[in-house]
C-alpha cells in the first residue's frame, strides 16, 4: 500500500504545482520561477486549508482528506486558467 500511496500523492502533488503556477504566471515567466512558485504554493496552499479545517471545525487530517485537499486546489486552478473568460458586455434591464 506504501508505494501506491507515494506514487498518487507524489502525482497530486505535482499535478497541484503544475495547475497552481499555470493559473498564476500563465507561460510570460521563465521556468525556474515557475518551479518555484508552483512548488512553493503547493506545498502551501493545500496545507494551509488543512490547517484551517482541522483548527475551526475539528476536520480530521488522514490520506483522504490530504488527497482531497491537491485535488480541489489542483482542479480549481487547472479550471480557472482553462475555461474561457467570461465577458459580461449587455447589462441586465
């Protein structure tokens, strides 16, 4: 169970950096400041909404839990710099 479990998180993991540092920096900067965003803010972001969640509500922190934290932080990001923007030109009567 060890090695598949390092294998997926070690997959969550960079698929949250890539997402993150493609959502933020887009391709305008040079790869070793996108490494190192994308690095930093996925160690970052995903344990900080752990930390959050286990101080205000009491959310137990376990393997799902962490799997599901890259997964909704990796998803949103590799979403918002996907999907097209949204152009609001009609105002509403």
């Amino acid at each position: 169970m060890e090695p598949l479990q390092l294998l997926v998180g070690s997959a969550l993991f960079l698929f949250t950096a890539y997402a993150v540092q493609r959502a933020l920096l887009g391709k305008e900067n040079e790869w070793p400041e996108r490494v190192a965003v994308g690095l930093a803010l996925a160690f970052l972001v995903p344990g900080l909404i752990l930390l959050l969640l286990n101080l205000g509500i009491g959310f137990p922190i376990n393997t799902l839990t962490v799997y599901a934290a890259y997964l909704v932080v990796g998803g949103a990001a590799f979403f918002k710099e996907k999907l097209p923007r949204l152009k609001l030109s009609k105002r509403l009567p």
